[in-house]
C-alpha cells in the first residue's frame, strides 16, 4: 500500500471541508459562496458587489484585507466580512 505525502494528505483534509466562512481559506483557493449571513441590507449589497450565492469566485490573498477574483475584477473585503461568507472549496481538477 502506498504512502500517502503530507501535502496529499493535507490537500484531501482540505477538500473534505464543506461549508466554511471564507476567512478560513488558504489564498490561491477557488471556492463556491454557499451562504451570506449577515442584515438583509448587507446580504443584499454583497449580491450587488458579485459575491452572491453560487458564485464562484477565487481567493487571491488573506491577509489584513482578503482579496478575491469575482468575475474579471478584484474586490478586497475585511476579516470581519469575510467571516458573513460561508463557502464550499472546489476540487482542484484533475488533469
């Protein structure tokens, strides 16, 4: 039987994730917005930004600000916002 590597492991512990707040994913992850949680006006606002549910979009840093790809265009949001989206990370596909 073979061994599986860290990072195998490590990257099958992460695509078991199912919905989790955007806060928590690693930079370079594409995901799908599964939720928006939050007051209906921000709910409403964020929809109108392109982060509405079932989009997929791709998260480009995570640091202070948390930067994503949405459409051809990027959106930087704080910790505290990224927290309101809750999210599904998408398989790498396999070539």
């Amino acid at each position: 039987m073979k061994r599986q590597s860290k990072s195998e492991f490590r990257c099958q512990q992460e695509c078991r994730c199912e919905v989790c707040p955007l806060s928590q994913i690693k930079a370079g992850v594409a995901v799908r917005i599964k939720q928006l949680c939050g007051a209906p006006e921000l709910q409403n606002r964020l929809r109108e930004l392109g982060l509405g549910e079932d989009r997929i979009i791709k998260l480009l840093t995570s640091q202070t600000n948390f930067i994503c790809q949405v459409c051809n265009a990027r959106l930087a949001i704080s910790q505290q916002l990224a927290q309101l989206i809750l999210v599904e990370p998408l398989r790498p596909a396999v070539v």
